[in-house]
C-alpha cells in the first residue's frame, strides 16, 4: 500500500512556511536540473528555506538541484520557487514526491510553473530549445493519487483534458514572441529512470507521440490539477535522438546544456510572471 499523506501533515508543513515567508503568494515555479539560476538571481527580498527544515518535506538528493524553498517577489509580485525536485527513482513514492505541491495550495498558490530537463524526440528540435509542454504521458509506473483519497484533496477521478492550462499556454507563447525566444510545443513523456532509455524504448516513445522524455514532471502535474492548480510547463530541451545518439549521455552533461538554456527560460518565465497579474484580473 502506497504510503498516505495526511491533512495534518500538509496543515504542518504550511503553518510552518506561511510563519517564515510572511507573503501571500499566488505563483510557484518548479526549477528543474540546472534551471532558473537567472529567476532566482532577481527575486527581491529572499528567503531561502532547505527542505531539510520544513516538516515532512522530502529532500532533493540529485546533482543539480538544490534543495531549497526560495520565497521573495519579482515585480512586486509575491512567488514562491522550489529550486529542486523530488523523483521515483530516489526511491520516494508518487505521493510522497507530491506533497509540497499540496502543501504549496494550502498556502495560497494558485498558478503552477513546472520546468524539467529532457531529451528531445522530435526531429524539428535542438538541443538548447525551450519546449512548451501542451499535454503529457504518464509512463512513470504509477500515480499520485492512488491509495485511500480524503475529500479534502480533491475529486477521486480529476479531469485531465486541459492538463496544462490553455490561457497559460498561450500568455507563454505570446510572450516567447514578443522577447525574440522561438518557442518549441509538445507532448512530453514521463518514465521512471534513472536509466536513460534504449534506442528501441526511444523509437517507441516517439511512436506513440512523444516529443520530450524525462523522469519528472508529471505526477506533480496530475496533483496540481486534482487540487485546482493551473499548471504551466516548460522542458529544457538538452539532448535529441535521431535514431541514435552520437555519443553516451551523462547526467554533467545534461546539467551543462540546462545552465547554457536557463538564461532564456527564466527571462521568459519572469515576463509571464509580470503579465499574471492582469491574467488573474480578467
């Protein structure tokens, strides 16, 4: 049995958070492997929480991702930035790697930013593209929501038809024109790792109409989405296979593409930040 999340835990976790933050912000961002250097970088009046000390918060343990809640604003908007993650292969379940996306509702978020590093599938792609997820497959061997559900979570059986929300996805796109950053768009496929795949997983992959790969990502999407989060993604293209790749990948690797692509991912992060506010207004 997957083991349970429980209110009092997330209640914990938030009363702790809201004690040191003292904002009330409505937007989370994500950062994934090597990402978002540039976003934290203009937050202005941080403070920077390790997971280690929020109660019942998992601890990020991959090279890349540094483990700490970063609270501040960015044109006086209040956010919230998560600069690590949490993956099934680090030996966590689904829930487990999920319950900072419940704790961070319980605090007032309302809009979700997801960023990954992934391996592109898509021909049209290079590395150093920035893909906008507009949907998703879940191949991780598992779900979030699965065990005995409280209420208080959200519906038993969520909708998934607009898993990555439609205004958002085009507030991005918009705003990838306007900054001069082309924007690549997608389907992006979860699967569990820590392995990179086989060529012949690869070819399938691409079959069934993947675009990007990677080991994260979606399960905090189908929480953000039970719980009534609008979720915005983007994956960092760093790698792409064509039928074969010309060299054996690595995991420094990956984080070195990431970094070079973080600069024009977080300006087009910060600019949809800035925009939000009138968004949530109409």
């Amino acid at each position: 049995m997957t083991k349970q999340i429980t209110i009092k835990q997330i209640e914990s976790s938030a009363t702790y958070l809201k004690k040191q933050i003292k904002l009330n912000p409505k937007i989370a961002i994500i950062l994934g492997s090597g990402l978002g250097d540039t976003v934290i970088a203009v937050i202005q009046n941080k403070k920077s929480i390790s997971y280690k000390t929020i109660p019942h918060f998992p601890v990020s343990t991959v090279q890349g991702h540094s483990g700490q809640l970063v609270a501040g604003s960015i044109n006086q908007i209040p956010i919230i930035v998560l600069q690590g993650r949490w993956h099934f292969y680090e030996g966590y379940n689904l829930a487990e790697i999920t319950f900072p996306i419940r704790v961070l509702k319980a605090i007032g978020i309302e809009t979700l930013i997801l960023t990954c590093a992934a391996g592109g599938l898509n021909p049209k792609h290079q590395p150093g593209d920035i893909m906008l997820i507009t949907d998703h497959i879940n191949l991780i061997g598992g779900n979030p929501l699965v065990g005995i559900n409280d209420p208080e979570f959200g519906p038993r059986f969520p909708d998934m038809s607009e898993a990555y929300n439609n205004g958002l996805i085009n507030l991005a796109k918009r705003t990838a024109k306007r900054l001069e950053i082309h924007l690549q768009q997608g389907v992006y496929t979860a699967v569990s790792g820590p392995n990179y795949e086989t060529n012949a997983e690869l070819n399938w992959l691409r079959s069934i109409g993947t675009d990007a790969v990677g080991m994260s990502t979606v399960p905090e999407n189908i929480v953000a989405n039970q719980i009534g989060l609008r979720v915005l993604g983007f994956a960092a293209i760093t790698d792409v296979w064509h039928g074969k790749y010309s060299q054996p990948l690595s995991h420094t690797e990956v984080i070195k593409v990431a970094k070079q692509i973080s600069s024009k991912l977080s300006k087009i992060i910060i600019n949809i930040i800035k925009s939000l506010r009138p968004l949530r207004e109409k």
